[in-house]
C-alpha cells in the first residue's frame, strides 16, 4: 500500500532521482530486524546552525543482519559555499582540500541512491536528520521519508530497560565507544563516525536480543 503523502508529492514536478527514491518506500514491506537493511551515517558540518551552515561530508555505511559492507561503504565531500576556519580543528577539511568535492545537488543524489529505503541509525539523529533535511529543501525536495533509529536514545533506554538504571539525559559517541568497547577508528571524519555508529548500534541490539527485545516497537519508539 502506498503510504499518503506518496501521491501527492508525485504530482509536484520532482526530479526523476527524487521520484525513484520515493518508488522504495511505495512497495517496501515491513521486515525483520535481522533481515532489514539499515544505513549507520555521519555527517561533518560547518557548524550546528542547520540554515547557516552546511554539510561538508557524509560518510555511509550499510548492514543487514552483522554483516556490515565495509568495501561498499559510502564517502562524499561537498564543495564548500562557507567556509568556518574554526571548525576545521574538528573535521580537518579544509575549502581547497586535497578531497574531491562534489556540488550539494550530486551530493544529494548520491545520497539518496545509497540509503534507498534503509532505516538510518545515526548519533545525535535529528542533527544529521536536519542538515540533510536542509539540503533537500534548497534544492525543491521534501525531507528524507526512512525511518531513523538514534543510538544514543536508544543505548539510553537499553540501559534502563536492562539493567533497571536512570534515564540520562545525554550520552556521546565516545561515551558509548567506552561502555561498549568500541574501537574510536577515524574519530570525527563522517566515514569513521558512521562506521563506529555501525558497531555501537550492533553492540546494542546484540544486548537487546539476549533479553528479547529485539523487536521494532521497541527501536522504533521514541
């Protein structure tokens, strides 16, 4: 079944790159957790403003079950309109960087095709969420239509449903690196990022099907 706001964005001229990634969701079926596709991503940013600022990488990488495909993991820099000299301390990229860029449109595209209908699990979600999200929009496309699973929210949870201890308010990536045993590879590049995400988040669910809980009502609520 079609979701409803498929139709009434196909009337809208949209790009045929657009219309694609929106025919994976008009025939996706609702799978197990073991055999669903998920996308661990990161992005690197000039800063957190999402209308301000932009994203300058986005690094992928795809898994089903624990298999993670590392050789057909997902890089792209962007090039860059802003530049923020203070930022580049965090990411290391630099405006004429050796990286090979690509326009904000290509990006997008790339992106999309990549994700396709997968659930995204990223860290502090609804801040790559939205700097994506803004992209699309000053390019005349609506927002990104996957489910998103945040590992912070949901290590959070795990801890209490688990081990019956507190809810706290904020965990980082290196927090979780910590109590999960994660090796910190290529810290703060988006390819590095999304590939740590990727363990932390099979670290969790691997928690959660020892205590049978590995089911979407609980990954997907919120």
């Amino acid at each position: 079944m079609a979701f409803k706001w498929f139709h009434k964005e196909k009337t809208k001229d949209y790009p045929d790159f657009w219309l694609a990634y929106l025919d994976a969701f008009n025939t996706k079926k609702k799978e197990s957790v073991e055999s669903t596709r998920f996308v661990a991503f990161d992005t690197e940013t000039t800063g957190f403003d999402r209308k301000k600022d932009r994203v300058l990488s986005i690094g992928a990488v795809a898994f089903v079950g624990k298999s993670i495909e590392v050789n057909k993991s997902f890089e792209i820099y962007v090039e860059q309109d802003i530049f923020k000299g203070e930022t580049v301390k965090i990411h290391g990229l630099m405006k004429k960087g050796s990286e090979e860029k690509i326009t904000e449109l290509e990006a997008i595209k790339a992106f999309l095709l990549y994700i396709k209908d997968a659930i995204l699990v990223a860290h502090h979600a609804s801040f790559d969420r939205n700097m994506v999200n803004e992209m699309l929009l000053r390019h005349g496309l609506d927002k990104l239509k996957n489910e998103f699973i945040d590992t912070g929210v949901l290590f959070n949870k795990s801890k209490h449903v688990i081990y019956k201890e507190s809810l706290q308010e904020h965990y980082s990536l290196d927090d979780l690196c910590k109590e999960l045993n994660v090796p910190k590879i290529d810290r703060h590049t988006a390819s590095g990022d999304a590939l740590i995400t990727a363990f932390v988040f099979l670290k969790i669910l691997s928690r959660l099907d020892k205590r049978k809980h590995l089911e979407w009502g609980y990954l997907l609520s919120r």
